[in-house]
C-alpha cells in the first residue's frame, strides 16, 4: 500500500531536484524513495560540510598534474608584479 508523505522545503531546492531528477529519467518520489530506503537499509544518515570535489574539479586537477609532471604551462617564479607584467607582454 502506498502512503503520500508532505515534507516542506524550499521552492527553489524542489525545482532544482525535479529538473535533476527528470533529466536523469526519474521523478522526484523515485528520488525520495531511494533515499528512504538507502537510510533504512545503512540505518544513517550522513550530514557533512567538509569539501568534496566536483568531478569538473578533478579532471582539472588531473591536467594540471600532468602539465606540472611534463612541465608544461608552468611559467617561472617572480618577484615583483613589473616583473611578471614584463613576462607577460614578452608571451
């Protein structure tokens, strides 16, 4: 038997959820039951305000990396913003 739960939120977090939600083909209860049900079956919940890095962040990481490890697009160290700026208009 199925039940309606109300829960309150804000306009903007439930239109943002729904957009997310169909684009991924779901609707929003589909999210909201999975959710219910992972909390059940874990038996917690995890409320977290540590840094987590999106996956556009990691890919830029990882290029960044890669040029460091090839030393490429690494300009050398300045002293003085002139020196800098010289550098600059010489590119």
């Amino acid at each position: 038997m199925k039940v309606i739960v109300n829960i309150k939120t804000e306009k903007e977090i439930k239109e943002n959820a729904q957009k997310l939600a169909k684009e991924l083909g779901v609707s929003l209860s589909d999210v909201l039951n999975a959710s219910l049900r992972n909390f059940i079956r874990m038996r917690e919940v995890r409320f977290s305000n540590s840094f987590r890095m999106t996956k556009e962040l990691e890919d830029l990481l990882m290029k960044v990396e890669k040029d460091i490890k090839n030393k490429k697009n690494i300009s050398k160290g300045f002293s003085s913003f002139s020196e800098a700026d010289k550098y600059l208009d010489s590119l």
